[in-house]
C-alpha cells in the first residue's frame, strides 16, 4: 500500500513540474510585437491590423496602379516569368452578375447592388465583380461612389492591362460625371495606352 502511494506521489510530483515548466515558456506574443515599424502597438500577438478600401491612386499616374513586378519579368532571384492573371468569375458570381444586369436593366439599381454585394462577399479580391459595381452605382448616379470600386478594381488587377484598362474607363466616366474633364481625358489616355498592351 505505501508503494502505491509513493508512486502517486512521485507521478503527482513530476506532473506539476511539467505544468511549472510548461507555463514558464508560454509567450505572450511574438517577440517583435511592440518594435515591428509596420505593427500597431495596440494589435494582439502581433496581428496586423485590417485596413479596407483601395488606395489612392492618381489619374495621371503612369504606373496604372500595378506593382512594380510586371508578369513576364523575371524577379530579383531569377524565378520564372509569372502568366497573366485572368480573373475569370466563379459559376456562383457570374450568375449573381447576370442577376445584376436584368435588375440594372429593369432599373432597379437597389436590388441590382445587393446582388453585387453578394457576389463580391463571394469573391472580394476579384476585380471584375468590382468593376461590375463600379459600372452599376455609375448607372445609378452614384459617381463617387463608382470612381472608389473602379479604383479597387484597378488596384487588384495589378498584372492584368486589359482589366486594368476597363477599370481607367470607368474612371474617366466617372470622373466626367463629376466635371474633372482634365483628370477624365487623362484616364482615358491611361485605358487607350493599357487596351494595347
């Protein structure tokens, strides 16, 4: 009997010296939490925090709101040319599109952008679905509006100057609408350089 609780005492014993030393490593957070330039010192365990909407990108901009890597060029370690990205919508997005149009076309801009939205909750990196939006709150007089989804659109087509120059389209129009003719010519300059590409 005095065995049996000799060994449970020795088991009790090296199960708190387990946990005592398990819970002496445990980190809060990553070491680089509170000095990282690019973290918020208020973010948790060092997540970054979300930030939403495009970028600011300038008309007269010639980059064209692309990053600096262009497919077809080879990086700064020698790595194979990346294909264009396409952006084809999804069977569930294209057919919230087709939604859209007839709802568009019936005038019902209100139900037609809650079909968009639902579309974009299916695909939000897809510059197209965004383009969709941008071109159907132009429609319904909403030019800003327009002008900030086409400015995303642009922002996530980085690769793709056939999307991209949809996108500078729709940004001349709405810039039109809004009465900066020389920003509008400007981004129509921009689609006319891109739609040749």
């Amino acid at each position: 009997m005095s065995g049996t609780s000799a060994g449970l005492a020795r088991t009790g014993l090296a199960a708190l010296l387990c946990a005592t030393a398990l819970s002496s490593c445990a980190l809060v957070g990553p070491p680089y939490a509170s000095t990282h330039p690019n973290i918020d010192s208020g973010a948790r365990g060092g997540v970054l925090p979300h930030s939403s909407g495009a970028p600011e990108i300038d008309p007269l901009d010639s980059s064209g709101g692309s990053s600096p890597q262009q497919p077809g060029s080879a990086d700064s370690f020698g790595t194979a040319p990346q294909t264009m990205p396409q952006y084809a919508l999804g069977p569930a997005a294209q057919a919230l599109v087709a939604d859209a149009h007839q709802q568009e076309h019936r005038r019902d801009y209100g139900l037609a952008a809650e079909t968009l939205e639902r579309a974009l909750s299916i695909e939000p990196r897809n510059p197209r679905v965004w383009l969709e939006f941008a071109e159907e709150s132009l429609a319904a007089g909403h030019a800003a509006q327009a002008n900030g989804m086409a400015r995303k659109a642009l922002y996530l087509a980085a690769g793709n100057p056939s999307v991209q120059a949809s996108a500078w389209g729709v940004i001349a129009a709405t810039l039109r609408a809004e009465g900066q003719t020389q920003a509008a010519v400007a981004a129509e300059q921009k689609a006319a350089e891109l739609s040749v590409q």
